[in-house]
C-alpha cells in the first residue's frame, strides 16, 4: 500500500504538465484567438486539437482522482476533506473531457467550484507532516486566489475581451499547486519510509 501511495503521488505531477498542454494549445491553433477565448472553447476546433484537449482533461481528471486516493489513505482523518474536493475537481475535469461547452455537463454544472476548498483543506489535514508553514501559506493564498477569481467572473468583471488570457494565467497556480501539494507529500512519506525502515 506505501508503494501504490507513493506512486499516487508521483503521478499527480501529470496534472500540471498536461495543463501546460491545455495552456498553450491555444498558442499554436491558426486564428483562435487565446486572448478572448477560454480553453474550454479549444475542443471546438479542429479534430487534431480539439481531442488533444479534451483527452488532456480526461487524464488531467483522472491523475486528481489518483492524487485523492493518495490523500485519503495518508490522511490522519477518517474521511478526507482534501480528497473530497479534489476528487470533485477530478471528475469536473473528465467531463470537460467528455462534454464540450456547448452542455451543462461540461464541467458537471460547474463542479469545478471545489477547486477552492482543495489547497486550504489539503494544507489543514497535512499542516502536522508537511512542517513548513510556507507551503501553508501557499495554500491559503491558492484558495484566496481562486475565491477572488470566482467573484470576477460571477461580479463580471473580467472583460471578454481578455477572458482567455486571464483564465490561462490563472491556470497556472492552480494546476501548479498540486504538482507542489504531491512533491511535499511524497518527500514526507519518502523520509518516514527511511527513519521507519531504519535506514
């Protein structure tokens, strides 16, 4: 079970690296206008790009939902809040995979939403393994971030104009922190493997 968790954690590093994917597709498709348009609207184009997104999510969803498993079974509580969250998240981004915009299932009726719980509930549950208070304050300003986020577009204060590019922005430390989240958590469980095995 330590090794599956301990791979758990390393293959959440996916998420951020297929997000770099989803991120600069945009960049390369000919006339999409990144700037304006959202990612979402990425798997509205040509075949080629458009099921490279839409599996990038997929895969981005399922690499949360193994993240989930991980915390879960390293988690100290019962029932994980962390994972919850996370594992939300997860299967909002596998049907973003699934579903284009175009339906209420992309993203499952914004299910997304719990992207704003997951960092601060993670560092909670995790505050007493990771000892550093800086990942903890990273945490809590992810979850800020994404607060402040969600009262832009719902207060409409985002001009369309620059939708696209503000939403890729704000994908980055929000893909991102997870690629950290795992990296702090597996180098905890590598050390505890060691002082417990006595090495």
């Amino acid at each position: 079970m330590k090794n599956l968790n301990y791979w758990l954690l390393k293959q959440a590093h996916i998420i951020w690296i297929a997000s770099i994917v989803n991120i600069g597709l945009g960049v390369v498709i000919p006339d999409f206008d990144f700037v304006e348009k959202s990612i979402s609207y990425v798997a509205l184009e040509d075949p080629i790009y458009a099921y490279t997104h839409r599996i990038a999510d997929i895969i981005i969803g399922l690499s949360m939902c193994g993240f989930a498993f991980a915390m879960q079974s390293l988690s100290l509580n019962r029932f994980s809040t962390a994972m919850l969250a996370t594992s939300l998240f997860g299967i909002s981004m596998i049907s973003a995979g699934i579903w284009t915009l175009e339906t209420p299932l992309h993203l499952l009726y914004n299910l997304s939403i719990f992207m704003i719980i997951a960092p601060m509930a993670f560092a909670l549950e995790f505050k007493n393994v990771i000892k550093p208070s800086v990942f903890e304050s990273l945490s809590v300003a992810v979850t800020v971030l994404h607060v402040f986020m969600f009262w832009l577009i719902y207060a409409g204060f985002i001009p369309q104009e620059i939708n696209g590019l503000i939403q890729r922005l704000w994908a980055i430390p929000t893909m991102g922190w997870f690629g950290i989240a795992a990296y702090k958590l597996a180098c905890c469980q590598f050390s505890a493997n060691r002082v417990a095995g006595g090495i």
